[in-house]
C-alpha cells in the first residue's frame, strides 16, 4: 500500500509542477502582450509628434517661401517635405518590423516551451504508469510468495 501511495504523491507532484509551468507560460505571454502593446504606443506617440513637426516646417517653410516669392524657395520646401516624409516613413515601416519579429520570436519560443512541457509530462506519465505496473507486479509476488509459505 506504501508503494501505491508514493505512486500517488508522484502524480500529484507532477501535477502541480505541469500546472506552475503552464501557469508560468501564460504569465510570459501576457506580459509580452502588455511591452508590445507599450511599444506600439510608443512608436504611435513618436510617429504623431513626428508629423506634428512636419507640418510645422511645411508651414514655416512655405510661408518663408510664399514671402520670398521665388520659385526655388518653394522647390526646396517641396524637396524638403517630401525628405521628410520619406524619413518618417521608412522609420515607421523599420519600428513595426522589428515589432512583428520580436513578436513572432517571441510566440516561437512559447510555443516551443509548451510543446516541450506536453512532452515532459506525458513521459513523466508513462514512467508513472510503468511503476505502477511494476509496483503492482511486486504486489503479486509479494502475496503469492506469502501464500506459498
């Protein structure tokens, strides 16, 4: 009955420890969620305080051009607008790629941990079932060599 109990308590054991894990795992995931969710607002705040000065030096410079009055005033802010533009664009385009990365590396790398525990606990299982087998086993020759005597 003793080795049924240790049975038991092993079970048990490993039950516990498959729930820490996953338990774990999920706290991983959900405070990933939270930085990405902080960075995409960051990366939001960036871009609008970005277009905000944009549109301070499209202003400003149009203005400055429209005083002047010559052609290759306006030319330049025009050039000037479309650089910037460009700049800010591919800057946004970079950000939201390192983000998409770092989240499906990141969902790689749970997946690949809750695989490996599923793993882990059905060998565990199987190395509990096959000890109750041999418990059970003992059991028998333990009563049938008491039976015999």
């Amino acid at each position: 009955m003793n080795l049924f109990l240790f049975t038991d308590v092993i079970k048990f054991v490993i039950f516990y420890l498959t729930l820490y894990t996953v338990t774990l795992q999920v706290v991983v995931v959900v405070v990933v969620v939270v930085v990405v969710v902080v960075v995409v607002v960051m990366v939001v705040v960036v871009v609008v305080v970005v277009v905000e000065v944009v549109v301070v030096v499209v202003v400003v410079v149009v203005a400055a051009a429209a005083a002047a009055a010559e052609a290759v005033a306006v030319a330049v802010a025009v050039v000037v607008v479309v650089v910037v533009v460009v700049v800010v664009v591919v800057v946004v385009v970079v950000v939201v790629v390192v983000v998409v990365v770092v989240l499906v590396v990141v969902v790689v790398v749970v997946v690949v941990e809750v695989v490996v525990v599923v793993v882990v606990v059905v060998v565990e299982e199987v190395e509990v079932t096959v000890m109750e087998v041999l418990v059970e086993i003992v059991v028998i020759v333990v009563v049938a060599d008491a039976v015999v005597k």
